[in-house]
C-alpha cells in the first residue's frame, strides 16, 4: 500500500467536493457559491469572520475589525441585500482632525495646509503633497473603473501593478516632519508607513479618504452580521475551532489533517480544496505548493493593527454624529471611528454610542507591547483629551491583530503570476491577492470556487 493510499484509508472513505480551510470572508464566499455541493469550512477560531469582528450587548455595538461596506451594486452590497442584511449610508466626514489643541471635524481638506497649526515651511510641504495625492487619487480612481470589466486575473494584476515602481513617500518627495506625520496617520489605515507601502497602494486608500464625505456604508446589527449570516446559511458545513495543519495533493484526491476543540486528531478528504487563510498561513500548511508560489506566500507583507472599541453614554446628537473618521497624529491611537454616525437619525438606532480607537503600522507594534489595561487606558485619554465630555458605557476592550493588512510595496506585483497560476486540485483565496478589503477578499473566494468547480 503506498503512502497516499495509506493516508486517504486512515481518513475515511468519504470523499467531500470542497473542502474550504479557512472561515473568514473569501472562504464563506467561496462556500457559498458552492452550495449545492457536498463542502465542509474549517476554521481555527470559535466564530466565523477573520478580521470581521464586532460584538453586541447591553452597552451597545463593538466593533474591532472591518468596519465600511460597498453599497447597493457592489459585491459586498450585493452579498448583504441576498442575505437580508440592512446598509446604512455613512454620509459624515472622513477628513476630521485633532492636531495640537485644535479640532476641525468639517471643512475643505484641500484647505489643511492653511487652517491647521503648523509651521510655515509645513503649510507648504502639505500643500504640496496635498496637490501630488489628489492628482494621484484621481488616478488611482481611474484605474479601478477601467479594470472593474476585466477577468479577475486580469483585473488584479492591472491593480497591483499601478504606482508599483516606488514608495509613497518618493512619489510625494522629501516632506516637513509634520506634514510626513499627518500623512504618517492615515496611511497606518492600510498597516504600512509611506516609506515602505507602494505609491499605488497608498494612493487607492486616499481615494476614500480624500473624500469630504464617506462613499461607504455600516451594516446594521455590526460588522460581524455578515460572516455570522452566511455561516448560519452553511450550517454543519461550517466546522469551527478546527486547526488544519497540513493540506496535501494527491493524485485523486486532497488530504486534509487537522486538530478539533480538543486536540483529536482529524483527517478530510475531498475531491478539490481552497485554501483560504493568510499567506503565512498558506505556506506553512501547503507545504507541497511549487516552490514560486511558495516563495511569492512567504514574500506577502503584513502591517499591524490594533483596536479599542468604547461605548458611549450618548443621549443626544454629540459633536460627533456627522463624523466618521477623526485622525489624531500626534495621540497614542491614529485614528477615532465613529461606527454610531447619524445613529439619532434613524428610527431603530442601536442602544448606546459606538467608537472605534485605532492603531496600525509602527504605531500598533509599539502599544501591543503594552497589556490591555494599559491600551485601554490611552485609548480613553486620547477620547477624553478630545471630547472631555463623553461618558463611558462598561469597559473598553481591546483587539490585537499582529498580521492586520496586507499591503503593497513596490515590486509585490511580480509575485501575483505564482499566486494566481493554475493549481492540480487547489485554489487560493485572501485578500492579500489583491488591495485588502471586503470585496477584494469576496471576488478571490468566487474566483477560487470557479476554479475548483472543474474538478466537480
């Protein structure tokens, strides 16, 4: 008996369609697209979702991860309308700023350089830098629409491979320190400094934040609503607190060993597979991948992130309600986001006011050497230095993600033809295929789940 017929008898006769590793959003993507057919998801955590994670109870919302959603005709929008899933429009402010002691939460912000306090030579650096990103933006904006069309092959290389020749910060050029921190702060959004992140992946993210007002949109009930909901569709499919530890290929089949809640020993075999974790992940547990795609796995880059997510005792519209995002350079945390915007505006508002403190790239790493109370502890100090007036529901929590986002860096195009090259019985799905969001993640799990559709 040789070692592949040994391994597929110690698992069982039964032979799955799919099996999906990994429970986050490409893989129930991914799954769901596959219904019909006999699949099973494992996922190592005890709840579906990834970096999609917000709680509910007595205080009101928390949410820790993913947080703004495509509307109605995007995939997300489309996703959340098939699953009965309520979008609220943001509709408030992305360009608000705590800098020194002043607070600006509305305004032009081509007008920065000019109302905020900074030094003479600064004013200039930012204007400068200002003109180079909206033009940039613009660009970026470009790009996205003529791609949408494309294959998703296509369309992902096209992306990956604009503004992949240099940094941020060399297409910006040399900046004022207080310029280079301001823009130090919102390019922490996507895990990466402007000094290591691509001119392109930067430039995609200020095409949002440049905006005067959001495009984006909160899903009702949290951001978590949408992964719970499509593991509730999947139902026993979905195999939670499931450690896999290695995926191999054989000839007729793929092989799955893996670990259950309480350290069992578990081995799945199906006809195809999709590998839907991060990409370290992916390469410590497909070990037999060709060695490009594997070398391209360990070459994908991480940034931190780290979140403190704070109820609010509001009972009235506060100086907050039409602002979305508040950046805070110069406080612990980078950013403040407002997930109850406009929450009195709307008839079946959530109980209780709802922030989001966030930390990402350089920023993250040095507090996530803290422990939570201490985190917590800044968090409510940089809230309270902004808005002394805010009174707290129960107790911060805090979340740590130590590979929060994927980003770009010059040359990381290169390595999507060993991610995307056509696999004996296997698919890879992440967002790190493409620019970390919902929808990047969402397009990978469909496109993995019409690869492995021919092996069915």
């Amino acid at each position: 008996m040789t070692g592949g017929e040994r391994s597929a008898t110690a698992a069982g006769d039964h032979l799955h369609d799919v099996i999906i590793v990994g429970g986050g959003i490409a893989g129930l993507a991914a799954a769901r697209s596959l219904s019909g057919h006999d699949i099973v998801v494992l996922e190592a955590a005890d709840r579906p979702g990834g970096r999609i994670h917000s709680t509910i109870g007595a205080e009101g919302l928390k949410n820790f991860g993913a947080h703004m959603f495509g509307g109605p005709g995007s995939i997300v929008g489309n996703l959340c309308a098939e699953l009965g899933l309520s979008l609220r429009p943001i509709d408030a402010s992305l360009m608000g700023i705590a800098y020194g002691k002043r607070l600006q939460l509305k305004g032009n912000p081509s007008l920065l350089p000019f109302t905020l306090p900074l030094a003479p030579i600064a004013r200039i650096s930012l204007a400068r830098a200002g003109l180079r990103l909206r033009k940039g933006s613009a660009e970026a904006a470009d790009m996205l629409r003529a791609s949408q069309d494309l294959p998703w092959a296509e369309m992902t290389a096209r992306r990956l491979a604009f503004g992949q020749d240099e940094t941020l910060l060399q297409r910006l050029g040399k900046l004022h320190p207080q310029t280079a921190g301001l823009i130090r702060a919102i390019t922490e959004r996507c895990g990466g400094d402007p000094a290591i992140i691509s001119a392109g992946h930067g430039l995609r993210s200020f095409a949002n934040v440049w905006s005067s007002s959001s495009p984006g949109f909160n899903l009702a009930g949290g951001s978590a609503r949408l992964p719970e909901a499509l593991a509730e569709r999947l139902g026993k499919a979905v195999r939670l607190q499931t450690t896999v530890e290695r995926v191999e290929r054989h000839e007729c089949h793929v092989l799955i060993h893996a670990q259950d809640a309480a350290g069992r020993p578990v081995s799945l075999r199906a006809k195809t597979a999709i590998v839907a974790t991060q990409a370290p992940v992916t390469h410590s547990i497909a070990s037999d991948l060709p060695e490009d795609t594997r070398a391209a796995l360990a070459a994908v880059r991480y940034g931190p992130f780290l979140s403190v997510a704070i109820n609010i005792k509001e009972q009235a519209p506060g100086p907050i309600e039409r602002s979305y995002a508040v950046s805070m350079p110069n406080m612990n945390f980078s950013v403040l986001f407002n997930q109850s915007v406009n929450r009195f505006a709307l008839a079946d508002h959530e109980r209780g006011g709802s922030l989001m403190m966030f930390a990402g790239a350089a920023r993250a790493e040095a507090l996530s050497k803290e422990d939570d109370a201490t985190i917590a502890s800044r968090a409510l100090s940089d809230l309270h230095d902004l808005f002394p007036a805010f009174e707290i529901a129960g107790e911060p929590v805090v979340k740590r993600w130590q590979s929060g986002a994927p980003f770009a860096f010059p040359g990381r195009a290169a390595l999507q033809p060993a991610l995307t090259r056509p696999l004996e019985r296997l698919a890879l799905a992440g967002d790190y295929l493409e620019f970390p969001n919902m929808e990047a993640a969402i397009q990978s799990g469909y496109a993995a789940a019409r690869y492995v559709g021919k092996w069915l």
